[in-house]
C-alpha cells in the first residue's frame, strides 16, 4: 500500500457563530492542509499519482478559500467554519476531483500546535 501526501495552504477570515469567547469575532488564520492519498497500485511508470499534477489540482481547488471570509461562502453559511468542518469540506470536494484515487485523510493546521485530521 502506498500513501502520497501533499501540503498547501490557505490565508482566510472566519468567525464562529454560538461561540462564546474571542473567535466569535471576525479574525484570520494561515490554514496549513496536508492531504493524504492511498494506492494499492501504480501506473505504468510507477507512480500513484504525478505530484507535479495533483499539486497543481489541489492549489487550485484551494484557490476558492483562500483570502476570503469563509462564512461568506455558500457552504458555510449555516455551518460554523471551525477547522474541523473546513476538512470535513475539503475531504468531501476534494477528493470528487481525484477520482478515482481515494483519500485516506486532511489533516488542517489552524496554528503550528492546533489541527484537525478528517475522514470516512
């Protein structure tokens, strides 16, 4: 079995509804995101996946969140965007523009000592 991982990133502004404390005000973060791939096979040049290629889907699929206030994106307009429901996110999409290569997680850093792995 092989695991690809990739890292990326976003720089966005979010605010927690229901929260009671600081971040139910508007304030930003530089998401860090490391997704992670599994195969069993290889293609006919012995790779999972061409890196060049992914990185360039996955930037791209990033491109949407990144420097915006992410409550103002349809998805999050009634879903709180905690870090925890920005991977569930990405996995779900994400991993639609992969197939059929399968995502085993996301994993998103909201700080160097605060993340949040997500998958089914």
């Amino acid at each position: 079995m092989f695991e690809l991982s990739i890292k990326g990133h976003i720089a966005s502004a979010h605010f927690l509804r229901g929260y009671d404390g600081p971040c139910k005000d508007l304030h930003g973060h530089t998401w860090k995101i490391e997704l992670t791939i599994l195969s069993k096979e290889l293609n006919d040049i012995g790779l999972v996946v061409d890196f060049k290629e992914l990185k360039c889907k996955f930037n791209s699929f990033l491109d949407s969140l990144d420097h915006v206030n992410l409550n103002d994106l349809p998805y999050f307009k009634e879903i709180n965007p905690s870090t925890e429901n920005i991977a569930r996110y990405i996995y779900q999409n994400f991993s639609k523009e992969i197939n059929p290569l399968k995502l085993k997680h996301v994993q998103v850093w909201e700080s160097d000592t605060a993340s949040v792995t997500y998958y089914e």
